[in-house]
C-alpha cells in the first residue's frame, strides 16, 4: 500500500494487518465484531482516520475502543462529552496556583536580577531578555485531548457520546481530528508525538454537523443477527450451555421486534445471559424469563407488554433454537 | 494523491451517489480513493463496507448508499460472468472507448458475436458503447429511446442488420432468423441497461426538480403522496434557519472588560486578574405566540406553520400556539408531546373543520392569555379573515397590538381577494405590523427568517 498514510508500525502493523487479521485480534480479546466494524478500523489504521460510531445504545461501541486499545497495547484515553464541556476541561488549563508562586518568585527576585539597572528602559530591556516561561509548557496542565497527543507511543482516544457536547465544542475538535493537532494560543500548535487511533461515539440524540462527519469514517453498529449474538455471548460469558445461549439468543431477537420503548441491547443480552448462568439454568421456561426479565427490559411499560407474550416467545426461541445456528 | 487515484469506475460511481441524494464532497471523494487503494476492487462486500464508511454519514444515507452501490455495481456483473478475476478497472481499458468499441471483442463483427452468443464481449461492447455515447448526462425518462438508439449504432447495429439482409439473400434462413431474435434480444439488453443508467444518474436530478416545484406549490392544492416530502423540506429549511441564528444569539463584545465579574472571577489569586471577563450581548430569542385558524381551507397551511415553528424549537424561545375555528384552545401541549402528525391530527379532530368566528376566538384569547403577551411577545395569526360575518372584535385586536411587540398576520388568500365578502382582513389590518399573502414554502422560509432576524 504506498501512498496509504505512514505504515503503522509494530504491534498495529502485526495486528491490524488485514481485515480478518482485524476480526482475530479484537476477538482475542474478547470483542467478537461483525465485518464492517473490522472494515472501519482497519481503514481507520491505514487512512489514519478518526471512526464516528453510532447506534443504539448497549451496542458495544464504547466497548469497541477499550477493545481496540487493549489490543494493540495502547493506553486508552476517555473524554466523557456532556452540555457545557469547553477547551479548558478537554484540552488544557494553565495552572494557576503554580503561576500565581512564580509571579510570587518573580516579585522577590526581581531586585536581584535587575540589580545594577538605572532607568526604566534599561531595566525593562532587561526583563525581555529572559525567556516568557508564564505560559509555556511548564505551566500546562493537559486535559485528555492534549495528553492523547503527547503520548510517546501513541494512544486511542475515545471521545464518548460527542452527541451530548455543545455545537461549538465540534468545530474546536476538527482541528485535532483532521491535523492531529491542537493549538494553544500563547505557545502555537502541538503535533501528536504518535498519531492516536481515535474514536467517537454519538446515540444520534442531535445531528451532527457535516464539517465534523467529513472527517470521519462513518461506522453504524446496528443490533447484530442471531449468529453473531450468539458468537458475542460465548466470548463474553464463556459457562454458558450451547443450548441455553441458542434459546436466550432467539427469545431476545424476537423481543426486539416487539413494539417497545426501549428493546434490549447487547449488553442487556450479556447481562441476562450472566444472570442465567449465576442461576444454574439449563433452559428457558416462561416463569424463568418472567421473573428475570427486569434484566433485559428496563421499562415498567415494556415488561408489561412483554409480560403478555412471554409463553408464545419462549415457546418459539426454543423452536427456532432447535434449528442449528 | 496521482490522478490514478481517481479511477473511472470510482469516479462515476461517486457520481451516481451523488444523483441518488447522497452528499458527497470533494475531500470524501479522495478518502473513497484512498480506501479502494487501501481494499482493492476484489471482494464486492468489503468494497461496499469501505465505501460506505467514507460516503454514507447517515442512517438514510446509508441505506440510499446500499442502494446505489447495488445497481451500480451489478451491470458489470452481468460481464464478470466469464472473466470474475479481471477487475472492472482492466476491464474497461481492455474494451477501449470510441472508434475501437465498434469492433470490440475482439475485432469480430456484431453479426458475429450475437451468432456466437458470446456474452462477455457482448456486454464488454455494449458498456463501451454506452460510455461513449455520454449515457452519464441523460437526465430525463423521455431521452430513453434516444440513448438506446445511440448505443445499438454505435455498438454496429446497422451492418448487423445489412448481414442479416445478406444472409437472407443467401437463402440462409434458419441462421437469418436467428441473427433477428438475437438483435430483438440485444434491443432490449440495451434498453434495460438504460433504464438502470437513468435510475442511477437521473433520479437526483428529478427529484431537485420536484422539491423546486413543491417549494412554491401552494400548500393548500398538495397532493397526499408530496407530504412526506414536504415534511422532510420543512425540516430541512427549519434546521438550517436555527443553525444560521443560534449562532448569532450570544455574541462577544471583546473591548467593553466587565471589570465587576473580572474581579469577582479573581477574587481567588487576590485580585491579581488572571482571568478577565469580558461584557457580552446577550440577544433574546423570540417569544411566539402563533394563532391558527384550522377551519377547512386554511387548515393545511396551520399544519405547515406549527411544523416549522416546532421545527425551530432550537431557536426561538418558548413557543404556545393555538388553534381556533368558532372558539379557541391552546394546543402547545399537543404538539410537544405527540409527533407533529399525531398532533395536527388530534386538533383537527378536537377542533378543526368548523365555521370559524375571528370576534369569538379573539375575545376567548383575551379571556384566557392576554396576560401572557409581553413586550417582547410576537403574535402571529394565520387565517383568511373571513368571520361568517360575525362581529370581528376589532377592538381586542387594538388592545393586543398595544401589548405585544408584533402582530405578523399571515393570509393565506391573493392580495386581490381580501376585503371582498366576509373578508375582515382590512379591519384587522391596521392593528398589524406586518401583512403578508402566505401559502407556499417559500413563503413561510422567508416570513420565519425575517422573524428570527428582526429579534438579532
């Protein structure tokens, strides 16, 4: 590939080589992802370009860049996005208390180092001659935007829920998610050390602006298919019965399809599965599911329309079950 | 980037996701070339998933982006049959453009190939043919016969037709007859892969035109099937007027230092201002108060203007919007809680569709929210003015001009018809500020930006 961006060297290069290389190593660590999301973060890694994650929530797309740090063997850095977040709290603060001391210093100094001075223009002329350290880099105190760049060997940075931010907050992030690179002011812009592998999850709760997804690969993690559900509970709760996990599987895909405020997500799925598990069963019947289904639905409303189809649903997922997978 | 990057099936396969709605930019154009050099042409699914990570950035994008990436890539399909390995790129170089595709496949004459029932260079020709002819620029369903004509002739059709006259002189009937059922089997090869070409790079341009058209449709006169669409271009036009004036709201007057919060904000370090705060303007956003009459003939237009309104949450303050028709309610609640469908339906149903008497609905607003209209309140009623000859209570309009900022009257009705019959438009008038025929979209986009202009 020439042309591609600079190779990603080492560990990624090894890991992150194809796509099915992709697929194998987030499984071994435990994240089963279907072939987009493979596609997305392989691309990622090679047009070295953020990946804007959307979908439902329970999806596992916070997961997906826990997964993909842990697997390349990079500290992970999280950036929770909530209404009224700004660039001092993202990216950086001067920190006052220790510029307050210097100035402190400064004043008790400043006889000293001007010393034999006679007038004031000699004097100021003086004071120019010694470095401006009050906004330099001795003085920052980097927030996770700035400290994902300054990572030596390159980090993931994972922007969660950039829905939930202010509009204004996007355009300040463009800067970093184009160049890899912020700007500060007082000092000028600070390059990544290592380009971070970066992204950024959103629930979709408001559109975001066009200038924000240009830059980005767009990734929708939709609810995955039986198949792959079932996949994702052996990883994540390995005790289970093979046949348990078919019948679970087959119950929760058919819930989603019921009229509900909220159907169940994955991690919804994993939780029942464990619970399930912690309590010995070996199949669904309907009193099980009814006295566990708090687990999976978390709307007085939707247990109550659920209530009304348990014995149908269950007798179905475990038809469906006994068809091979 | 080289100018291999952007290669010919790419480059037009972006156009034709263009034409199918999805906006694709410059710069996305490039990474699309990045990714096929990253992936390759080889495996259809990955291309798809790759191409789909770079172009489609919505859920609806990227069902439109299956779509397109679907009927484009299945003519070539259709050739792939007996060469799978070659990808597209070789395949079209191989075929070649203009004089060379009249003989393609080998230099064999069409006669030839349709009698060999070779369907690889069949449609290797075929998709050169159509390449030179320009089949990307056709826009309209009608120039579907044109195209077809063009691509036969230039695909050999007439010395086809001239071996066939030969053969039959020959006295050779069995292979002419033959040689006519494969030309009829052609004709129509090349009318389908016209009609998937007009799908492909005519539908955005159809469709522009028709939202053009809607914009100025009167609203009344709509059809059932256009209002998805126009629910969909009130959406558009609403987020684009909030986004234009949100930013506006606070602005910062750097200069005026606001010395009172500067010290108060260092108050911390000793009044040593560290941190300096500067005066700021605020602007208000408007309060709206809209008035609808949901009597018969005006009711689609309220249906419009609340939909707006609603869609506009972002950038107006607090809105409460009313519906009369012989009396009057307050439907804010309504339509905050239901979707705007559900909403309209219900005041229809509650309301709607009687005679309506303006003096009665004016007296029952004063009654109720005349105490909630503020200086800074913007009224706007929507209605033909046409009372059933009921008393028009011109007064309470007097007293209500005198409290809120301003009366914006919307009329649905021409200029021309106003004041005639039962028409109370010119008694109200005179308590208006603003007085305006209103009853296409595009009436409403600029009734709405001169609302949220005036308030910056």
């Amino acid at each position: 590939m020439p042309d591609a961006g600079v190779a990603p060297a080492g560990t990624a290069a090894r890991k992150f080589g194809s796509i099915e290389g992709v697929e194998h190593s987030l499984a071994s660590v435990g994240y089963i992802p279907s072939r987009q999301i493979a596609t997305a973060v392989y691309l990622a890694q090679h047009l070295e370009k953020p990946i804007l994650v959307e979908g439902p929530a329970g999806v596992g797309k916070t997961e997906l860049a826990k997964s993909v740090a842990t697997c390349l063997e990079l500290p992970l850095i999280r950036m929770q996005c909530y209404e009224g977040l700004d660039e001092a709290k993202a990216l950086y603060e001067w920190k006052y208390g220790k510029q307050l001391l210097y100035t402190q210093i400064l004043k008790d100094k400043i006889g000293d180092v001007l010393g034999g001075e006679e007038t004031l223009p000699s004097a100021l002329n003086k004071l120019h001659q010694f470095g401006d350290i009050f906004f330099s880099q001795q003085f920052l105190e980097p927030r996770p935007l700035l400290r994902a760049l300054q990572q030596p060997g390159g980090s993931v940075l994972l922007i969660d829920e950039i829905d939930k931010s202010d509009q204004e907050f996007e355009a300040f992030l463009l800067e970093i998610l184009s160049d890899y690179q912020v700007t500060i002011p007082e000092i000028g812009s600070i390059h990544a050390i290592r380009t971070p592998v970066v992204l950024l999850t959103s629930n979709s709760t408001r559109d975001l602006g066009d200038a924000l997804k240009r830059r980005c690969l767009h990734l929708h993690i939709g609810f995955p298919d039986a198949k792959l559900e079932g996949r994702i509970i052996q990883a994540r709760v390995p005790g289970i019965e093979t046949d348990l996990r078919r019948e679970l599987v087959a119950f929760v895909q058919q819930l989603r399809s019921l009229d509900l405020k909220k159907v169940p997500s994955v991690s919804e799925t994993i939780d029942w599965a464990r619970v399930l598990v912690l309590l010995h069963a070996a199949s669904l019947d309907a009193e099980l599911v009814q006295d566990t289904l708090n687990v999976l639905l978390k709307f007085e409303a939707d247990i109550e329309v659920a209530n009304k189809q348990i014995a149908t649903l269950t007798q179905k997922a475990k038809q469906e079950a006994g068809l091979p997978i | 980037m080289s100018g291999a990057l952007a290669s010919e099936p790419l480059r037009q396969f972006l156009q034709a996701a263009r034409s199918a709605g999805i906006r694709v930019s410059a710069a996305e154009g490039i990474d699309a070339a990045r990714a096929v050099q990253v992936v390759g042409y080889g495996d259809r699914m990955v291309l798809k998933d790759a191409l789909s990570l770079v172009l489609a950035k919505t859920p609806e994008e990227k069902d439109l982006f299956d779509e397109a990436f679907d009927l484009y890539f299945r003519r070539d399909d259709l050739a792939r049959n007996d060469e799978r390995d070659i990808d597209p790129e070789a395949r079209i170089t191989q075929s070649g453009f203009g004089g060379e595709g009249l003989g393609g496949g080998g230099g064999r004459s069409l006669a030839q190939m349709l009698l060999d029932d070779d369907r690889a260079a069949l449609a290797s020709t075929m998709e050169a043919a159509a390449r030179d002819s320009g089949i990307q620029n056709i826009r309209f369903f009608t120039q579907r016969n044109l195209y077809t004509r063009r691509i036969l002739d230039r695909m050999g059709l007439r010395q086809a037709e001239r071996d066939m006259d030969a053969l039959r002189k020959d006295g050779d009937q069995t292979t002419a007859k033959h040689l006519e059922n494969r030309i009829e089997a052609l004709r129509d090869q090349a009318r389908d892969l016209v009609e998937r070409n007009l799908l492909l790079f005519a539908r955005g341009e159809t469709e522009k035109f028709r939202e053009e058209l809607l914009r100025s449709a009167r609203l009344t006169n709509l059809e059932r099937r256009d209002l998805e669409r126009m629910r969909v271009l009130v959406r558009a036009m609403a987020k684009r007027l909030a986004a234009r004036y949100a930013k506006t709201r606070r602005r910062r007057l750097r200069g005026h230092l606001d010395v009172r919060r500067t010290l108060r904000k260092n108050m911390g370090w000793g009044g040593i201002p560290f941190v300096t705060v500067w005066k700021q303007k605020r602007i208000e956003k408007p309060r709206v108060m809209v008035l609808c009459d949901v009597s018969g003939s005006v009711a689609a237009m309220a249906q419009f203007l609340l939909m707006f309104l609603y869609a506009l949450n972002e950038a107006l303050k607090d809105i409460r919007s009313f519906a009369f028709a012989g009396s009057l309610i307050e439907v804010s609640d309504i339509l905050e809680s239901e979707p705007i469908e559900v909403a309209i339906a219900k005041i229809m149903q509650s309301i709607g569709f009687g005679s309506s008497n303006y003096g009665n609905s004016l007296a029952d607003f004063e009654d109720g929210w005349e105490r909630y209209v503020t200086s800074k309140t913007t009224i706007i009623i929507l209605g033909d003015a046409r009372g059933n000859r009921t008393d028009p209570r011109t007064d309470i309009m007097q007293r209500m001009s005198q409290r809120a900022k301003r009366i914006i009257w919307l009329n649905p009705e021409f200029r021309a018809a106003w004041g005639t019959g039962d028409s109370d438009m010119f008694r109200y008038a005179p308590y208006c500020n603003v007085v305006t025929v209103c009853n296409t979209l595009r009436h409403l986009e600029r009734v709405v930006t001169d609302l949220l202009k005036d308030a910056a």
